[in-house]
C-alpha cells in the first residue's frame, strides 16, 4: 500500500519529534500561583478562637463572627484571662456580685494597653467569655458584672455553631 503526501510527511514529524508530548509548564505555574494566592487570602477571612480541652462549648444557631476581643475562658475550676490562670472558682466567694481578682485583671490589661497607645473608646473595648456548658448561671452573671464594672460593657459569649439541619 502507497502513504500519500501528508501520511508521509507525518510520519517524517514524527519520528524527527518522537511520539511523546510535553507539558506546558507555564500555564500550569499560573494556575497553581492563582490556587495558592486565592487560599491566603480565603484563609485569612475564617476567625476562630482557639478553644481549650478544658471547656466544652454550647452550641448555638448564630450566624455572625465574633470580634477580636480579650477572651475569658470559664471551667468548672479555673478562669483564665489571655490564656493566663487568674481565679479558681471553686475558692471564689458566692455571696459577693462580682469578682475582685477578674476586675483588677482587666484593670491590668487596660493600663497595659494604654501604655502601648492601643487607647480605644469605651464602647469599643469587649470581651469574649468561653464558658463550659455545665458552668452555673450564677458564676458567668458574676463574669459578665465584673467586665461590665470595669467598663468592658461588649460582652460576647463563644458559642459552637451547629450544622445547618433543613
């Protein structure tokens, strides 16, 4: 059988080119540059708090972020302000409305922040309390009367949000 022309001269291409085809490696740096730089900048947009093995959240239905505030973390047998130990609830006096050690604590952490020049306006300044689910109402209206006293009036309560169920 007779290879016309162009059947002949495809099979000249071929084996001066080989049968194997590359890839383009530019277009591909492209799509990972623009897969990477869209993950940074979707990452930066999810604020979650860090949530200690300690406390055990309630799970809410709501939808709004939460701010980036001073965090207050409640068990069963400590309160911690930054992370730092600054109360064991289960020494604390009940019969008093507010906590003593919390208060002085945020007084603490204000003075800090004025001295850094981070002032802020009264109506700004806010804290997030973690409260464990199985705390006693009383113990966290004591927690939000002390920031409330100490004029930390934005309180937030962190909360787990629950899958959305039709």
């Amino acid at each position: 059988m007779k290879l016309s022309r162009r059947a002949k001269r495809m099979e000249k291409q071929h084996r001066r080119h080989g049968k194997s085809v590359g890839l383009n490696m530019v277009s591909m740096m492209d799509i990972f540059t623009i897969l990477v730089f869209f993950l940074l900048v979707s990452s930066q947009d999810a604020e979650v708090l860090p949530t200690p093995k300690i406390v055990k959240l309630p799970e809410s239905s709501a939808e709004a972020r939460p701010k980036e505030n001073i965090v207050i973390t409640v068990n069963n047998q400590l309160i911690l302000l930054q992370g730092k130990a600054i109360a064991d609830t289960t020494k604390l006096d009940m019969k008093e409305s507010v906590i003593p050690v919390l208060m002085t604590a945020l007084q603490k952490l204000e003075a800090d922040s004025l001295t850094r020049h981070e002032e802020k306006p009264a109506s700004s300044r806010g804290v997030t309390i973690m409260g464990d689910q199985e705390i006693p109402y009383e113990l966290l209206k004591k927690i939000m009367l002390s920031c409330a006293t100490v004029r930390f009036s934005n309180i937030s309560l962190a909360v787990v949000q629950k899958s959305g169920e039709g």
